[in-house]
C-alpha cells in the first residue's frame, strides 16, 4: 500500500533562514511527486511536481528513490511563505495520495 | 476557464438540517473528487468519480453523506442529516485523467458549520 509520511506538523523558521519541509514515501510502482501549497483560508494550489523539475517562488524539491523522500527547500524563507504544505504521490492513472501537511510559519 | 467552481462559500446550518454542496468540474476534466478538511484529521478523501461512475467511496463517513454526478461537469455532495462533527471545510478538485498528468484542480472550498 501507499504511504506518504510528512513528520513535521508544524514548522518555523525565521525570515531569511533556509527552510526544508520533508516528504517520505512509500509505493511500489515508479513515483510521480507533488508538492500543493495552501495559504490561509484559500484553495489547495498545486506548488510543483518533481517530473517537471522546475523551481516555483524559489522552492525545489528533488526525488531521492534512494531514500524515498521528496523534501522541498527554499534557501531564504519569505513571509509570504507561510502557509500549509501538502505532499502528494500519484497512484494509479490519475489519483493523487496526500499526506497529512507540514504548517510552515516563517517569522519575521 | 474560471477553474472549480464550488457553492456556496460558506454555509450555517441547524443540526438535523440537509445540506447540498455543490462543485462544477473544469471542462474537460473527467476525474471529481470530494475531500473534507479539519484541524483534526487534516484532508480526508471522501469519494471519488472518473467519467461519472463512482469509483472509491470507502471516505465516505456514514450513510448521512451521499454523493453525485448528474453528468460530466456537475457534482453534488449531501449530508442528511446533518451533525455538527460534519462542520469542516469540503473541497472538490477535478482532474484530466489521460496523457500526461497535471494533478489535481481544487475549488475554493465550502466553510460548512452545523450548530
């Protein structure tokens, strides 16, 4: 069965600071990540997805099948930043398996 | 495209009332999918349909919660009655289900409080 395990619940770092938020997964056919963002009271907005390998407001995320994580970084943490953040593994043609969402503070 | 399209925003409603929450899928899209989101349990798949069939209801809380897809671009979500523990924000999201895979559109959500 699929897992996808984000240990951290809440995270905070201070504005400027580097920031990583972690991913784990667990799947047994070839994996296809995504990293959506939520800011406060708004729509799950997809952030980026490791097939396109592109960097979105600063943020990259890199697929480790080693290790089986996909964490996301951003080297200096803005503000804005500040927001929910949900990691997600296609399963099957076309579903999504998200896991439980990393709340990021990042303080001034 | 104006994107999934969800109503209403916010709803207040009296326990025991029904409730109908409603999403429209962005054209073309054949995969709608029905989440709830609490501080508690974060986001919870409820159901989900590809081309108009139900395929995974098992998220489904109880029998009180019932979904629909009347046709390809319209889906429903109904709670009868309604409880307060059902208070949470349902989110639908739709999803093009061939060739390459962008991932999920989501609405804005509907803020649903049962007092």
């Amino acid at each position: 069965a699929q897992r996808v395990t984000q240990p951290e619940k809440l995270l905070s770092v201070f504005k400027g600071a580097p920031v990583e938020l972690k991913c784990n997964y667990s799947y047994s056919g070839s994996p296809e990540l995504f990293w959506y963002v939520q800011y406060s009271r708004q729509r799950l907005q997809l952030l980026l997805r490791h097939i396109s390998r592109e960097s979105i407001k600063g943020f990259t995320a890199d697929l480790n099948k080693g290790e089986t994580s996909f964490h996301l970084k951003k080297p200096f943490a803005q503000e804005e930043d500040s927001a929910m953040y949900y990691c997600a593994l296609k399963t099957g043609a076309n579903n999504l398996f998200f896991g439980t969402g990393t709340r990021l503070t990042v303080i001034p | 495209d104006a994107g999934v399209i969800q109503s209403p925003r916010h709803e207040v409603t009296e326990m025991g009332q029904e409730v109908t929450l409603r999403c429209k899928l962005i054209s073309g899209h054949n995969s709608l999918f029905w989440y709830r989101q609490t501080m508690m349990r974060g986001l919870e798949l409820l159901i989900y349909f590809n081309n108009n069939v139900p395929i995974d209801d098992s998220g489904m809380p109880e029998d009180r919660f019932s979904a629909k897809m009347p046709n390809a671009s319209f889906s429903t979500l109904k709670i009868q009655p309604s409880e307060p523990r059902d208070s949470a924000v349902y989110f639908c999201a739709s999803s093009f289900g061939s060739g390459d895979f962008y991932g999920y559109t989501f609405g804005s959500g509907t803020r649903l409080t049962v007092v």
